[in-house]
C-alpha cells in the first residue's frame, strides 16, 4: 500500500513540476513578443497586397489580426495610438469599399509602426 502512494504521490509531483516550467516558458515568449510591431507590420503588408488585388475578405482577417497584434505593441504611446486609429480607419474604409482611402490608411499606419520600430 505504501508502494502505491508513493509512486502516486511522485507521479502527481511530476506532472505539477512540469506542467509549472511549461506555463513559466509561456509566460517568458509572450513578453518577448509584446513589444515589437513586426507581426502588426506583416498583417498590414498583406492587408495593402490584398486590398490592391480587390479582394476584401482576406484583408478584413489581416486588418482583424493586425488590429490585435497592435494592441500589444508597446513603445512611444501616442504613436501607437494614432497607428491603432489608422488600422480602425482602415477597416472601416475597406468595409466601404473605398480602395484608396483604405490603402492610404494602411500605408500611413506602416510608416507609424516602421517609426516605433527604429526606436
């Protein structure tokens, strides 16, 4: 009977040991990714390719992903504001299907980012 506590007991450590390191090793890649706005920058990039192409739907999911990739780029606060405020622009202006306005906002937003970038 001791046998078979111990072994469970030991078991129950190890996995709450491992699965611990896991969540620690999580934690550190998400705060490695928050500050830089190269994901935010890549949707964007496709969002101008597509929207070129006259294609609104796949743009509509880069401008949705670009939108929350922005949300956690940290830097100069009022730039990330105005580049948050020009991807909604964006959106708002493609849903319309006004092609220039949508593709002037989005390179307006790219130059920004491009900014908070050489910070």
């Amino acid at each position: 009977m001791n046998i078979t506590k111990n072994t469970a007991l030991s078991l129950l450590l190890a996995f709450s040991l491992g699965s611990t390191c896991v969540i620690a090793y999580a934690e550190g890649a998400d705060k490695s990714s928050v500050n830089s706005p190269n994901e935010t920058i890549m949707h964007i990039e496709k969002a101008i390719v597509e929207i070129s192409h006259r294609d609104f739907m796949p743009p509509s999911e880069h401008l949705k992903a670009a939108r929350a990739a922005s949300e956690k780029v940290t830097g100069n606060q009022d730039i990330a504001k105005k580049a948050n405020a020009s991807i909604i622009q964006a959106q708002i202006k493609a849903n319309q299907f006004d092609i220039k306005g949508a593709t002037d906002e989005l390179n307006k937003t790219l130059e920004l980012y491009k900014s908070l970038k050489s910070e």
